[in-house]
C-alpha cells in the first residue's frame, strides 16, 4: 500500500515538472512597423478556439496554452485577415513561445 501511494505521489510530480503549457505572445503592427490596438487573434486546434485583442501597444497573450499544432488568425475591419499555422512547444526560451504579425491594408 505504501509503494502504491509513494508511485502515485511520483507520478504527479512528474506531471506537474514536465508541464507543458505555455504562454503564446507577441505584436500586430502594420506594414510600417506600427502597432495596431484592437487587433483580434485567435488560435485554434481541433474543436479548442482561443481568442484575445490586442491592446494599444499592439501586444496580445495567451497563457496555459497546451503544446502543439495551432492556426492562428489576425483580423481587424479594414485589414486583410492572416491565417497561418505553427507548432508550439517550449525550448529555448523555455515555455514562452512568441510570434509577431504583421498586417497590411488591401
């Protein structure tokens, strides 16, 4: 019984140190290099849709992302809307992963 709770404790702390959520980040600026505020991003992977705006810096965040392959999809009225997909997953830069989008007028 006590090799039973002791395994049950080491698995779930080996859960817990081998996490592998992580925090997706990063700027839409236009053509310019200047940051658009209210920019709406989504990810999205199998039936999982996660979606943020842009604040006036330009800057969004996602955090608890799960690792993996995610469409990501910038818009905003009177922009034309990117699509394109990426695999997240930590490395060297630990469990942030950062992606920057640039958007331009039609």
């Amino acid at each position: 019984m006590k090799f039973l709770f002791l395994f049950g404790v080491s698995i779930f702390l080996f859960t817990a140190c081998t996490k592998t959520d992580l925090r997706v980040q990063g700027f839409v600026i236009n053509v310019k290099g200047v940051a658009i505020e209210n920019v709406e991003v989504s990810m999205q992977k199998n039936k999982k849709t996660l979606e943020t705006t842009t604040d006036n810096t330009g800057y969004y965040r996602f955090d608890n992302v799960p690792s993996g392959t995610w469409e990501f999809t910038v818009s905003k009225e009177g922009y034309e809307t990117q699509t394109e997909t990426y695999s997240i997953s930590g490395g060297s830069s630990g469990n942030v992963f950062t992606k920057n989008f640039e958007i331009k007028k039609p």
